[in-house]
C-alpha cells in the first residue's frame, strides 16, 4: 500500500471537495476509508494500491474534473 498526498489549486467550496471525494473514492485500487480531501490546505490524502493503481490515474481522474493538481508525493 502506497500513501499519496496530492497538492490541488484552491479549493473554492465545500462542493468541490465532495466531487473530489467521490471521484477518487470510485477509483478501483484506493482504499475508500484513506481518502482525506482538506478544504483549506487543497491537499488530498490517501492510500491506494499500486499493483492496482498509479498516481497518474489518481491525478487524471481529479485533473478531468477540472481542479489542477500542483503536485503530488508517493511514499
């Protein structure tokens, strides 16, 4: 299991956030109860399995939604 932190551009409310969520929620290889999306620092936290999912999927999936993603950490 691999752990991510991911920068976002601002985020501008609160509705943002729950389709943030939810779209990485539904991605297959993240560990739902990980997810972590911070208002106020625009950062996402979570876990995900890398045999089954890489960043670059984590990061395409909020990217299509039309949020930036500045830049992202995997340890």
């Amino acid at each position: 299991m691999s752990k991510a932190t991911i920068q976002l551009e601002s985020l501008t409310c609160p509705s943002c956030l729950q389709k943030i969520d939810n779209a990485v929620k539904g991605l297959d290889g993240v560990e739902k109860e990980s997810v972590n999306v911070m208002f106020n620092s625009s950062k996402v936290k979570l876990n995900f399995d890398d045999s089954k999912i890489n960043i670059n999927k984590i990061e395409e999936a909020i990217s299509k939604l039309g949020y930036e993603v500045k830049k992202s950490s995997v340890r």
